[in-house]
C-alpha cells in the first residue's frame, strides 16, 4: 500500500492528478478548524472525477477533533457534504 500525503500543496497538484488514475481507494482529509480546507474537498473531488477511475471508493475525513473549541466546520456539514 503506498499513502500519498500532499497536505494540499499546490505545487504537488500536477503530481497528485497522476495518482488518481491508478488509485484503487481515496481518502479526502480536511480540518475541522479550517473551513477553506473543507472548502477544498470540492476541489480534490472534481480532480479524482477528471483525473481517475469510475467507482473508485472515496472516503471523507474530518481531522483535529482535538480541537473541537476551534471547529469551524459541524458534523451536519460534512455530513451534508459526504
């Protein structure tokens, strides 16, 4: 299994669209205390749907729940999103 953590970096755009083709599974993290990066997911979303196969599964993660004081982003909205 090989994990590709690009932080969002947008110098590494080029290079993470050429992984979406061979991927067989997705996972989309953004911060609970950041809404531009859940703002982002979009983003990675429509690049996996340009860039990679049909029906790969994709899974959502909200990350930071240590910061739950912070939360930016509820539960509903990811959920609604999701």
């Amino acid at each position: 299994m090989r994990i590709w953590d690009t932080a969002g970096a947008e110098q590494f755009r080029s290079l993470t669209r050429q992984f979406y083709c061979k991927a067989d599974a997705i996972i989309v993290c953004f911060a609970i205390n950041d809404r531009y990066s859940f703002e982002r997911v979009q983003v990675y979303l429509q690049d996996v749907q340009n860039y990679g196969q049909h029906r790969v599964p994709m899974v959502l993660v909200g990350t930071k729940l240590d910061l739950e004081d912070d939360r930016c982003v509820t539960y509903s909205d990811a959920e609604s999103f999701a």
